[in-house]
C-alpha cells in the first residue's frame, strides 16, 4: 500500500470520530468512561459495582420471563472493603482448509480488590497466562489518579477479541502484557489522559536498571442529542529485548441509538525488522437488534511493509454477542481470512463461551 493512501485513510479515521476499552461499543452506548464500570481507569479487567451489578446483570443480558429471584440481591461485593469478580473465555475453532479443530482456553482470571482508604484501592488479577497486581491513589487534580506495579500498558482499543489484527500483528503477540511501572492519569469531564513508564521488557529479564518503555494515551467524549462520539490517539516507545518499537495510533468511534462503530489505526516500526513500517486497522460494526443479542461485522487489515505491493492480510468477521442469562456470554463468528502471499485462504469458525462476575 502506497504511503499518501495510508496518511489519508488515517486522518479520515480520525476525523469520523469510539471508544478505547473492553468492550468499546458499550461506552459507545452510554457515552460512559470504561472507569465508570471497571475498577482500573482504562478500563478491562474487574468491572465495579455498577459494571457488575447493573450493567452486567440488569442491563445487558436478555429479558428473560422469569427471572432469578434468589440472586436478587447479588453484589460483588465481600464486604465494606474486599471485592471479587471473574472471567472465563472458552473457544471452539475449525478451519475449513486444514479441516482442523480444536478448543483453545482464552482467559481464566479471578479479581481481587481492596480499598484501604477513600481513595486508594489495592487490585489483583490473576490469570492462565500472566497476572496484575497494582495499587491506584485517586489523589491528583481533575478526578487524576497514580497507578504503580504490575498490570498492562495502556494503548489502542483494549477488546476481549485477541485474535483482531491490532492485538496480533502490533506489540502484544511478543511483548507480555503486564509490565512493572507507574501511570499517571486525569480523567475531566469530556477527556482521558494517562503516560506511562515501564521496564519495557517480555518478563525474561524484570529489570536491569534501565527503562525502556513510555506510552501514552488520549481521548476525548462528545455528546450531540443521540449521537455518541469519541477519538484519540496512543503512542509507544520501546528499546530493550523485546523489540525496538516505535507505535503511534488513532482510534475513534461513534455510538446512535442501537448503532455503534469503532475503528482503530495503527503504524508500527520494527528496528529489528529492518525498519519496515507496518500499517494494522480495524474496523467494528454492531447493531443491538434486541436486548441481550448484538449482531457484529468486523474487518481486520494488516500490510507488513507499505513500501511493498504485496505481503498484505484481509480478514473479514461476521456473528453475533448474545447473553441469554446475567453472566453467560455466546459468541459465534464466522471468519473469512485472505492472505496476497500465495493467495491464501484461511477461513474458520468460532464459538466462544464467556462467564463472567
């Protein structure tokens, strides 16, 4: 892809104006900061009392005729002062050119939190694959907050799909997701703001008394009668063993009445790659057809090289998010993944079981 047709697609991604954090199209509904129903400012991970209590069991799954009165007065909560929550996402994938299938564990995480005065709260969050543990202080100026320990980077649209190009081609695939630091963050009305240091390194080697690693991350909420509107950007800079990278990003979003779309762009070098530059998108469209069932499009773009013709993957995703009880998500998709190298063709299907607290 020639150069002047990635600036432009760009720049028309961020002039259409969603939102960051998991999942993205429900802070495109409500025009909500993910902080409003999760535990860390952006967002993923323990959902708070109202992520969990009302928004997650009262409003988002199906209208069922009879619903469970004996968890009437369920809450999250353990006490005044401890909290739980979890998640767990099984997948079931075939391949129809391998004619290949098989299950795949996606996360398993069980949350725990602590607040040990009005305003700091201790957070723990362990995995299949890795583990957070980080204490907040929501004490700076404009509703801003200190984040120190172990727990992930903030960039781009944060989604539960870790299979979207954003996620596998951009630094996640071989850079873990949680590192040791400190993130500073203001949240004002209309905008999130945050910078982050790091160790930078892929868990091999905690720290050899260098930092490596300095994100950030922006963005901004707008309101016009039904319309939901949001953009920003992210930057990351890292040297060290797990690559010399530099990432600069765009995401927006817009979020009308059962409608919402969220779109994310991405260029990234690669030192160790010769310093190609790498161009990823993603686009996401959802349409909330009836309470509880959410039909989904998804389009993933991936070019290695945006000096080369050749070497690009498409990959285009249909299905839908339906939850039929409080806590139980389905989620077939079907997928139809191109490859200009070879002319490959992988398409496959999906079904992924999600429970949730």
């Amino acid at each position: 892809m020639r150069k002047f047709q990635i600036v432009f697609l760009f720049f028309s991604i961020l002039s259409a104006g969603t939102t960051g954090l998991a999942l993205p199209r429900f802070s495109a509904l409500t025009n909500l900061k993910c902080g409003s129903c999760h535990i860390d400012p952006n967002g993923g991970g323990m959902r708070n009392y109202y992520g969990a209590a009302m928004w997650g069991r009262e409003t988002l799954p199906f209208r069922t005729v009879s619903p469970d009165s004996t968890m009437a007065g369920f809450s999250p909560q353990l006490n005044d002062v401890v909290s739980i929550g979890m998640d767990m996402q099984t997948l079931f994938y075939y391949q129809q050119q391998q004619d290949r299938s098989s299950f795949y564990q996606m996360q398993g995480d069980i949350y725990l939190s602590a607040r040990l005065s009005n305003h700091v709260l201790l957070y723990f969050n362990k995995g299949l694959y890795g583990f957070d543990v980080f204490g907040i202080a929501q004490i700076l100026p404009s509703n801003g907050y200190i984040k120190i320990g172990r727990f992930t980077p903030a960039y781009g649209t944060r989604i539960d799909d870790h299979t979207t190009f954003i996620r596998t081609k951009t630094v996640f695939p071989y850079y873990r997701r949680e590192d040791t630091g400190v993130e500073l963050g203001i949240s004002p009305t209309s905008l999130t703001w945050n910078v982050g240091v790091y160790n930078g390194e892929d868990g091999a080697d905690p720290s050899n008394g260098n930092i490596r690693l300095i994100t950030s991350r922006a963005e901004a909420f707008f309101h016009v009668d039904n319309l939901n509107i949001s953009f920003g950007g992210s930057t990351w800079f890292n040297k060290g063993s797990a690559g010399n990278l530099t990432m600069v990003g765009g995401f927006a979003g817009v979020g009308y009445k059962d409608v919402t779309i969220q779109v994310e762009a991405d260029l990234k070098k690669d030192k160790a790659t010769l310093g190609t530059n790498e161009f990823i998108t993603y686009l996401e469209v959802n349409y909330l057809l009836i309470d509880g069932l959410n039909i989904k499009f998804i389009y993933d773009f991936y070019d290695p090289d945006i000096d080369l013709l050749t070497g690009s993957e498409t990959r285009y995703s249909v299905g839908a998010e339906f939850f039929p009880l409080p806590g139980i998500e389905v989620r077939p998709m079907y997928r139809i993944h191109s490859m200009t190298s070879g002319d490959v063709q992988q398409n496959e299907f999906d079904f992924l079981v999600h429970l949730f607290l």
